[in-house]
C-alpha cells in the first residue's frame, strides 16, 4: 500500500523538522538563560545597561551586554528570537495530528481506559491543551503572580492533576505525549502571546521617544524562566513513547510528576553555576533519587495486585474489536499470519516476553491473539513485510515468503 509507507514517511518528515526545530529553541533558550545568569557589572556601562559578559568562541572573542529595560536609543539591527518557537510548536502539532489523530484508534483511544469515538477523543485533546494555556496564563495575572515561587508551586499542581486526568483519558503512550504537548503549548504561548509582544511595545515605545514599561520585561523574563524549567521535562516526555516502563505502568501519572521535579533539580544545578552562585551537587543526589523513585513505580504491580506480580507481568487487557480489524481478520490468509506472528514476533511482544533481557513488551506493543495482531497490522506491514527492521537483526529468522505473505494479506486486507 503506498499511502501506507507515503504516510509513514510523512510522519517521518514532520520528526525530523519538529527535532530540528526544538534543537534551535532550546538552544537558543539555555544560552539566553546563560548569558543572563553570567551577566557582570562594570564600571564603564552605559546608562540603563543591566550587565554585561565577554564570551570566547569559533576562534573569536564577544562582548554582550544587556539593558533591563531598553537602550536609549533603538539600535539600526535587531534580531528577534521567535521563530525557533513557532515552528517548533506547528511543526509538533502537525506531527501530532499525522501520527495520533489519524491513527486515533491505535495510538490516542483506549477503550480499556475510556470509550469514545475518534472525533470526541480528537476534541477532548485539542480542548485540553488550549485550556492548559488558559488556566496557566490566568494563573500568572493572579495575585499568585506576584510571588515566582508559589507561581511554580501552583503550575506544578496543575501539571500533576493532568498528568493524572490524562491518564484517565487515553492510552498510556497518548497521555505522556499530551503531557508534553500540554506543557511546551505553555511555553510555546509564553513566547507568541507575552515575550514577543511585550518585546514589540519596547521598540515602539523607543521609538516614539518614550521610556518603555519596565513591568513589560518583568513579565517577559517571569515567563522565560518557566520555559527554562519546563524544557528538560518536555523533551522526556516526548522521548517516552519508546519506553513502555514509562507510560505503559499502573503509576504512569506519578512517574511524570516525579519527572517535572527532575527537571527543577537539574536546571537549578546550571542556573546556579551560570550565576556564579557555585555548583549544588546535591541537586544531582535528589535528581538520582528521583530517578530511582521512577523505576521503582515502573516495576509496581497494580493496586490489587499482589506484591509477588509486577508490572510487566499483568496480563493486558482484551483490545475491543472494530470493524477495521474484523475485516483484517477475516481477510485470506490471516491464519498464516497469525502463525508467522506468533512465531517471530510474540516471544518479544507479549505481556511476558520470553526472550533473555527483555522485561516489558517493545513499545508496549503485544502481539498474542488475533485482535492485537490486527490492531497492529499497519505497523507489522511497515516493519516487517515492506522493511526489515522486524524481528531485530532477524534474530527469529523470518523468510522472505513470510514477510511477502504479511503484506499480501494487509494490502488485500485495505483495499
């Protein structure tokens, strides 16, 4: 099917641009952060001048300064930093929409969890992450905004009750990714609807001749330093679909509160450093700590359970039956299939995976009866019939005339 691996190459560009992206945001985000915790005062600075910092790099030597509020006099060259954001946040939407949108009934629904049709679960998502910015900036223009402290504190009870209520909501792999998308929709808002505006009012304040808000940049730079702290918790979070332990175990939400905490302790580390406060190591303890915590809650069996069963041994859930994967069931030549699958495949992707070193199902992808297998069938056809990047290295020897009968019987199956 070509609009299979069309799609899957669609998906493929929209990674590759959305790394591309967040690779200069978050660049240019922690060198900022950087430069202004380094900043150093100087005898010889020009009025309104908050600081200043030579910086050595690529063979040259650079001499920055900053104004806290606004030189004065507007400079002939500005460069601004937002698209970096931008396209960072469209291109991860998009990406978004391409993987878990289209494919809602794989990746986004979970009818053990809640049952809703896709156009619902697609609404409730998009609802979701334009309410978090909402709340937040809300939140912000409180009296609670006035103290950073308990503004953080107050975020990170929000980010706990959706990681939670995400949880509740979608699949486990769907819930950390929203996660995510909840929090750098945060950031990303920060950037289009605070710090580039009120950056925008400076110059024209500048030039219109007149001294510009200070209270603008207070603002502007409050809302920098939450994207500061948010930053290392969003990359995790995006990473996690590829580890099962992470989003696919009883304490899924807790694991990801935990996470945010991580990324307190390792920012404060760096923050510290920069501005020449020293170097708290103990944030590296707590940060190890916390870690441990989050295998510890990994290997948890479910509330009920008993203590001898952990979590990569509870039996998964029956998947419900659509009449998608009626159809692929029924199609010719699916009993072949299914022999094939589950003598190459399944002693890997099952609730107790038999193969030596591994402890949870790939991906928490599992491959025991013929309703997973069919909820999985674009994924096997991908990798295993038109690419070889299943069994691993071929390790179960899979012939060529099994990988021809796994697409025969997919593209027969959705034609």
């Amino acid at each position: 099917m070509e609009m299979a691996i069309a799609w899957d190459w669609l998906s493929f560009a929209l990674r590759w641009l959305h790394v591309i992206t967040a690779i200069a945001w978050i660049g240019s985000s922690f060198y900022f952060i950087a430069l202004d915790l380094g900043l150093r005062k100087a005898p010889d600075l020009p009025k309104g001048a908050h600081g200043e910092e030579w910086q050595v790099h690529g063979g040259g030597f650079y001499h920055i300064r900053k104004y806290l509020v606004a030189p004065a006099e507007m400079p002939e060259h500005l460069t601004w930093f937002k698209w970096e954001s931008y396209a960072t946040w469209l291109s991860g939407f998009a990406l978004m929409a391409v993987v878990y949108y289209a494919g809602a009934d794989l990746y986004l629904i979970d009818a053990n969890v809640l049952e809703m049709s896709q156009p619902v679960a697609i609404a409730v998502s998009i609802a979701s992450i334009a309410l978090g910015w909402i709340v937040y900036d809300l939140l912000c223009k409180s009296p609670a905004g006035k103290s950073t402290t308990g503004l953080m504190l107050l975020l990170y009870v929000v980010l706990v009750a959706m990681a939670w209520g995400y949880t509740q909501l979608f699949t486990g792999r769907a819930a950390f990714l929203h996660l995510g998308v909840f929090t750098a929709t945060i950031m990303s808002a920060n950037v289009f609807m605070i710090i580039i505006p009120n950056q925008k009012k400076v110059v024209a304040a500048l030039l219109k001749g007149e001294t510009p808000d200070p209270a603008l940049g207070a603002q502007a730079k409050q809302r920098s330093l939450h994207n500061n702290y948010l930053t290392l918790p969003v990359i995790f979070l995006m990473l996690s679909n590829h580890y099962p332990l992470a989003f696919a175990t009883p304490y899924n939400w807790v694991i990801a509160s935990l996470v945010f905490l991580m990324g307190v302790t390792i920012r404060h580390f760096f923050n510290s450093m920069h501005a020449g406060n020293g170097k708290p190591w103990w944030t590296w303890g707590a940060t190890a700590a916390l870690f441990l915590a989050v295998v510890w809650l990994s290997t948890l069996p479910p509330p009920g359970e008993s203590d001898g069963e952990s979590a990569a041994t509870v039996t998964a859930p029956a998947t419900a039956m659509t009449p998608a994967m009626a159809r692929l069931i029924e199609a010719p030549g699916f009993a072949d299939v299914r022999d094939t699958v589950l003598g190459r495949c399944s002693m890997c992707h099952a609730a107790e995976p038999l193969w030596d070193g591994i402890a949870v199902a790939p991906k928490g992808v599992h491959l025991e009866s013929d309703a997973e297998i069919a909820v999985h069938a674009r994924q096997i056809y991908l990798q295993a019939a038109r690419s070889h990047a299943m069994p691993p290295a071929n390790l179960t020897y899979m012939e060529p005339d099994e990988r021809a009968l796994l697409a025969a019987w997919y593209e027969d199956a959705v034609r």
